[in-house]
C-alpha cells in the first residue's frame, strides 16, 4: 500500500512539473511576439536591391512605419495577420521575422538573404 501511495505522488508530481513547465514556455513564446503583431506590406528599396514588393511578419503598426522610413522603401502598410504567400518569389527567415519577396530574381534575393544571416525559401 505504502508503495502504490508513493508510486501516485511521484507522478503527481511529475504532472505538476510537467505543467508548469508547459505553462512558462507559452508563456515565453507568447512574450517574444507582441499581442498586435500583424505584418507590414511595403516597397522595398535601398542601394543594392529594388524597388520590390515586399512584406515582412511579424510585425506591429510602429515597425511598420519604421519600416516604411528606412532607406528608399515606401507605401509601408500594416495588417493584422500573416504576410500573404501567393505569388511569392522566396522568403528570408531572419532572427526575429520572416521577409517576403513578391518580385525580383530569385537567386539574387537569396544572396542577399545570406547576407542577412537568413535562411531563403524559394517559392511560398
């Protein structure tokens, strides 16, 4: 008896663990994207690419205007939701967001990728 009583309070406290645990990496994934992260559609255009469409996720209304400041890009518009993936040429998965390109040379744009330190999809 003493031995089936241990036996169910260890795996309680293996459930317990294992709960909390679960509990904080979601809690720690949900912490690293914002609440309004949506994405931002813009002109993408500086000194050695462009001008492409472009979007980029995620990414909230004030990145998105930051976005739309930077270098020659313009038309910066944020949405809610994920960039859209028809008619993508490639993607460049960065650090902390995903690029879309929706024009351009695809083997161009991955060089650029690798330049970004990202991973390049072609296609979407």
């Amino acid at each position: 008896m003493t031995l089936l009583r241990n036996s169910l309070m260890l795996a309680a406290v293996v459930v317990i663990v294992a709960l909390l645990v679960s509990a904080r990496a979601t809690q720690a994934v949900a912490s690293d994207t914002p609440a309004d992260a949506g994405h931002c559609a813009f002109m993408l255009k500086n000194q050695w690419a462009g001008p492409f469409k472009a979007c980029v996720a995620p990414a909230t209304a004030d990145k998105c205007a930051e976005i739309g400041k930077t270098d020659e890009n313009s038309a910066a518009a944020w949405s809610a939701g994920a960039c859209p993936t028809a008619g993508v040429v490639g993607s460049c998965k960065r650090s902390k967001d995903t690029l879309y390109y929706y024009e351009g040379d695809a083997s161009g744009l991955e060089l650029g990728c690798g330049f970004q330190s990202g991973e390049w999809k072609t296609g979407g």
